[in-house]
C-alpha cells in the first residue's frame, strides 16, 4: 500500500509538469498563430498592391517560404499542445488505475 501511495504522489508531481508544460505550449501556440495570420495579412496586402487576381492570392501567399514556415510553426505549436494535453489524460488515467487498486486493497481483495 505504502508503494501505491508513493507511486500517486509521483503521478500528482507528473500531472502538476503536464499542466504546466500544456499551458506553456498554449501559450507558444497562440504566438504562433498571431505570427502566421499578421505576415498572412500583410503579404495579401502587398499581393493586391501587386494586382494579383484576388482568387489565387490566398495560394500565392501561402505557397512563399516564409509564411510556408510560419504555418508549419504554427501547426508544430498546435502539435505539441495537443500532446501535452494527451499527457495530462493519460496521467489522470494512470491515477484511477493506482486509485482502485488502493481502493481494493483497503477491502481486502
């Protein structure tokens, strides 16, 4: 039993990380998404400036390498959230499982 309890504060320690690192990487993932959309913005700007027929703007803009790069930033940003939340849930998860088997120790099964 003494294993088990040490085992739920080491899994609490791990969930507090998770939450912390899903916030950080929430955070990194709205920069991102702030950086793609203003040098997206501003690039059709230059691009109507440039009479570019405005039906094919939208894929000439995000064809150019650097907002090509700021897109992939972004989705890696959203990746990486995504996952640490996943941690988060599977944490939770190993903590119900170290829960019922407390609990079926303290019924004797």
């Amino acid at each position: 039993m003494q294993d088990l309890y040490i085992e739920m504060q080491n899994k609490r320690k791990e969930l507090n990380r998770a939450i912390k690192e899903a916030k950080e990487r929430g955070e990194g993932m709205a920069i991102a998404e702030k950086e793609y959309r203003i040098a997206l913005a501003k690039e059709m700007l230059i691009q109507r400036d440039n009479k570019v027929p405005v039906t094919i703007i939208s894929d000439v803009c995000r064809g150019k390498e650097e907002i090509a790069k700021l897109k992939f930033d972004r989705d890696t940003a959203e990746i990486l959230y995504k996952s640490a939340n996943e941690r988060i849930q599977a944490t939770k998860l190993e903590m119900r499982i170290i829960e019922n088997q407390m609990e079926a120790i303290r019924r004797g099964e």
